[in-house]
C-alpha cells in the first residue's frame, strides 16, 4: 500500500510540473482612475477629462527572466483652451520598460522622466507581502492566491498571482510572489491591472535586457523622480 502510494504521490508532482507554465507572453489592460488623484472640489479640471483611461502592456517570460513593457503608444493627455493647455502626466510611461532576471537577481528599467530616459540597474527590490490563505480567484483559467502589501508611500496593494506560472514576476515593479501576477489593485481600485491573455511560447530574442538611457543608480532616480512629482505619480502642468 505503501509503494502504491509513493508511485501516486511521484505521478501527481510530475504531472503538476508538466502542467506549469514556465515561457510566454502575458497581455495586461491597466485601467486608471484619473480623478483619484484630482481634488473633488476642482470640478473643472476633472471635466477636461475622462475619469477611467485604459491602456495594454505585455510581459515576457522565460528562463526565470521577464520583460514588462507597454504595447501601444500613451500620449500625455491634453486639453487645449484658452490660449493654454493642461497637460497631465502620469507615471507609467509608454517607454518605461521593466526588465528581472530572477536567477541572477538583477533588475534593469528604463524609466521616462520629464521627456527624458534613464536606464535604472540594480538587484530585484520586493514588497514585503502577506500571504493570505483561502481566499482564491480564477483568472485565465488559472487559480489565483491572493497577497497584500503597502508601498513606500503606505498605498495599499492586493495581488492575485499563481503557482501553476511559476515565475515571481508581474506587472511594472511588482514581483517577489511565488508565481506569477496575474491581478493587481492599487490604492483600491485607483490603477488595476488584469491578465488578458497568455500565449505559452514566444520568440525569445524579444526576451533582451534594456539599453536605452542615461544611466542612473535607483536611489539618483527616486530622488529625480520626487523632485518632480512630489509624493504622487502625477504632475499637473499650466502650459
């Protein structure tokens, strides 16, 4: 009975790790709420503007690296009048791109800033995440564990991610989770990310470490980025 039981147990982890996922290309729709970040009483500004914009990103993944970046082009949005224009710009810009190289714990960005690029090396920064038990979601078929963290800036974040992708990456700068992040709310509900698709091969050599940009250590950026937008991910501008 024994034996007939250790021959079950070795079948059902090989069949498990055959069903994994561990190479493919990820689609994401973000969707953000831009009057989270306007102030209610400032009704006209939040009428130059629709309150949800959307857009899609695709995350490489293979060899224990992957690869995040925009799919189409994110124009700042503007509304002229007056002999001026308002121009609100958001972080998450369509050149940003978010490279992970898990085996060798190094991470590689290239970050728009200002009309300007830099090119971001360091070693993989995670959230310190709380893993919560019994709670699950189903997204593109795959069952979903969920996780929650703050940021730096004390931002509530819930992650959905799954093991059956066992890679610990994820949209933009999240990762650190043991499978891959296929749901993300930040700020409840101010920028959700959501799987779309998944295709299982991809051509590898799109799979390459950013070069584009000034070269700059993640301490030098952060403080460049403050400089500019203060504690938020969004800057306002009178031009």
């Amino acid at each position: 009975m024994k034996k007939l039981l250790s021959v079950f147990t070795t079948f059902f982890l090989l069949q498990t790790a055959v069903a994994q996922v561990k190479e493919g290309k990820i689609t994401y729709e973000q969707t953000v709420d831009m009057y989270r970040r306007i102030p209610e009483e400032n009704q006209q500004l939040r009428s130059m503007i629709s309150q949800f914009r959307t857009a899609k990103f695709e995350l490489l993944f293979a060899d224990n690296q992957s690869l995040f970046k925009s799919v189409e082009e994110e124009p700042d949005m503007t509304e002229q009048g007056g002999g001026g224009g308002v121009v609100i710009r958001i972080g998450g810009s369509a050149e940003n791109e978010y490279y992970r190289n898990f085996s060798m714990q190094r991470s590689v960005e290239i970050r728009e800033l200002m009309d300007e690029l830099y090119l971001v090396e360091d070693s993989i920064r995670s959230m310190a995440w709380k893993l919560e038990e019994g709670e699950t979601k189903t997204i593109l078929g795959y069952t979903c564990k969920k996780a929650t963290a703050k940021t730096t800036r004390g931002t509530d974040v819930v992650a959905w991610y799954s093991e059956e992708i066992p890679v610990a990456s994820g949209p933009e700068q999240f990762n650190g989770l043991p499978g891959m992040i296929l749901g993300l709310d930040a700020n409840k509900g101010e920028i959700v990310f959501t799987a779309k698709t998944l295709d299982k091969k991809i051509d590898r050599k799109n799979l390459k470490v950013p070069a584009k940009g000034k070269k700059i250590s993640h301490a030098d950026f952060i403080a460049k980025q403050k400089e500019v937008m203060g504690n938020g991910q969004m800057r306002i501008v009178n031009n």
